[in-house]
C-alpha cells in the first residue's frame, strides 16, 4: 500500500526503540498493530460495499435491458396464451395476480418413498 520495505521498517523500530524506551515499546507496537489490522478492516468492508453496489448496478441495467427484448414478451404471450403489455407482467388487467405459469399437477397419492 504504501511501498515501505523492511530497511524502512528496521529504520522506524530503531528510532521508536530510542525514542519510547525498551519498556513500553512492545505495548506501542501491539497498539498500532491492533490500529493497522482495524483500518484494513474498514478499507476491506469499503471495497466490499463498492463491489455489491457496482454488481446491484450492473443486474438492474442488465434486467432493464432484457426487458426492452420484444422476444421475451412473445415468448410469455406463447406460455400464457394471452398477450401482455407494458406493466402487466404477472397481474391480469383487474390487479388481481395469477401465476404465469400453469400449476404443477400434484403427485398420485401413494407411500411416500422418502420417509423413512
């Protein structure tokens, strides 16, 4: 992140050591230590959040974009045999919601195969 090598790192410590004293440097250390792992913390959880945001950006302009695709809309007036317009996806003309797709017959009664 911020290109320092280890000469850099043995230059600082020597200097802390110098300045802080032998006792209380270990305690420093273990304190920015702590301080360093909360910030990459944070930047971690920052660049998730961008990341989700950017792919939620994404999906909804893809979605807007398959939804624009007149062969979708043909292909839902072929499943529910009547034609849809604009803002009437999954609801009829009266607000009422009906499935799109015909209901899955039920299974023949009979011993249940999976119990037991």
């Amino acid at each position: 992140m911020f290109d320092i090598g280890f000469s850099e790192i043995l230059f600082i410590m020597v200097i802390a050591l110098l300045v802080v004293g032998p006792e209380r440097l270990p305690r420093i250390a273990r304190t920015a230590g702590l301080w360093v792992g909360k910030m990459r913390g944070f930047v971690t959880s920052v660049k998730a959040d961008i990341d989700r945001e950017l792919a939620t950006e994404e999906l909804r302009k893809a979605l807007e974009k398959q939804a624009a695709v007149p062969e979708l809309e043909e292909l839902l007036d072929e499943v529910t045999g009547k034609p849809v317009r604009a803002g009437e996806r999954g609801a009829d003309v009266d607000g009422a919601d009906k499935p799109v797709l015909p209901p899955v017959e039920d299974a023949p009664d009979g011993p249940d195969k999976n119990a037991g």
